[in-house]
C-alpha cells in the first residue's frame, strides 16, 4: 500500500475562481496511510462551533504555502476538527516546510466516508465516523472533516461535499 498519498484531483475544474469542483470518486471507503507526511496546523477561533475568523487563517495560510511553493499540483486535502466550541484546527497538506508557519508530520490509517449536506450536519458525520472505525473492529482516535470547497464554491456547484476521516491506528 503507498504511503501519503491522496487521490487525485482536477485541481483546473474550477469554474468559481475559487475552490476546484470536487469528484468524490476514489475517496469514499479508502484506507489513507500517511507515513510522516508534512502538514500545516493552524487553528481557528469559532463561537458555539461556528468559525469567526477562518477566512482570515486561511488566507494568511494559503498565501504562505503559495510563496513556499508547497502546494501540491495533484490535490489538496485540509483536515479539521473542533477542539472545543470556541476553537478548531486545521492541517493542510504540503509537499513542503512553510516558513512562519506552524509544521507537524502525521502518521497513520485513517478510514474515509464521503458526506453530502449542509455543515450542521458536522456532528453527526463525525458520529458516523467513529461507527465506522468500531464496525472495522477498530477505534477512531481522531476525527477529522475534510470540507472540499468553500460555503459560496458549494452553492454555485450544487453539492456540498465533506469527507470524514477517522484514524484508526
């Protein structure tokens, strides 16, 4: 089994000037097996889990990987979840360190299931998440939610896309 890699992408299909269309095809029930691989953290300040200032990180973030030349051409793949209801976290995939930017290498299996729906159903997906880890035998140690395209890129595509990954090792 390849280790770090992520399914591919057209990263051109991008219609909106903003996030690129996403395919769920090759992600639903896979078996990521990350070994080392470089991301990104950046956390967010949310109010009752609703972000306040992801707009902000985010841009600041994907302006630093920009200039670092660290973004990688085939895909993308930023991995969140709420640490409480006042803050959240977020890893972005990188090919590369990212100068002023916190950097940290993930290691592990997580086991993915593609979501479609509105983003209050986050709780829930994470739920489905950690049923799906126990029905493979196995115990979600983390949650993640991959949210594939932004609130405006998801209205003008027609679906809202999420992928769960939960790490089963």
């Amino acid at each position: 089994m390849q280790t770090s890699v992520l399914p591919k992408m057209d990263m051109s299909e991008t219609t909106t000037g903003c996030c690129p269309k996403f395919n769920p095809e090759g992600w639903e029930g896979r078996h990521l097996v990350f070994e080392d691989k470089p991301f990104l953290r950046a956390t967010t300040r949310s109010l009752l889990h609703v972000p306040i200032n992801m707009g902000k990180v985010f841009g600041r973030v994907q302006k630093h990987i920009e200039e670092a030349g660290a973004q990688d051409e085939d895909s993308f793949l930023i991995l969140s979840r709420d640490l409480s209801a006042t803050e959240a976290e977020h890893y972005f995939a990188v090919t590369r360190d990212v100068p002023g930017e916190e950097m940290v290498a993930l290691s592990g299996t997580f086991v993915t299931r593609v979501f479609g729906g509105p983003y209050r159903h986050a709780k829930d997906w994470v739920n489905d998440m950690e049923v799906a880890a126990s029905a493979a035998g196995k115990t979600a140690q983390r949650v993640f939610l991959f949210y594939t395209t932004c609130p405006a890129c998801a209205r003008a595509y027609g679906r809202n896309y999420v992928v769960g990954l939960a790490q089963i090792d």
